[in-house]
C-alpha cells in the first residue's frame, strides 16, 4: 500500500489552485463582459463620488442604460 507524500500532494494542490483560478477569472471576465456587475459598480463609483446621494434603484439605472443604447447605437450588433 503506498501513501502520498508531501511532494506528490504539493503539485497536485498547484494544479488545482491554477485550475481554480483560471475559473474565477473566466467567471469574472464573463459577468462582467456581458454586463451582469454593471449595477453594482455603478452603485459602488455612485457611493463614492456622490456620498449621502441615493443610487438610482436597479429598475431605473437598467431602463436608462437600454434607453441610453437605443439613442446611441455604437458598435453592437442589434
């Protein structure tokens, strides 16, 4: 019967924190490339630029956002 050692375990552990990593920046990347963080970083630039004003709720920023992109197509493909 073997037993893993210290060094066995040590690259195996490497490789499962690359692994690890490398999925939470694709989860990152992907949220925040399709927009999903885009309220709570205008809460958080809110928050700091504009202390003891009250954010936009979610409602109204995402209804000005799609308002914002309908009168300023740009470079989108709908």
């Amino acid at each position: 019967m073997s037993t893993r050692t210290d060094a066995a375990v040590s690259p195996m552990r490497a490789m499962l924190d690359l692994v690890v990593r490398a999925g939470r920046g694709i989860r990152w990347y992907m949220t925040t490339l399709m927009g999903d963080t885009a309220y709570a970083t205008y809460v958080a630039h809110h928050r700091r630029a504009h202390p003891g004003e009250e954010p936009m709720t979610e409602r109204q920023f995402w209804r000005q956002k799609m308002d914002d992109q309908d009168r300023n197509p740009g470079a989108r493909c709908c």
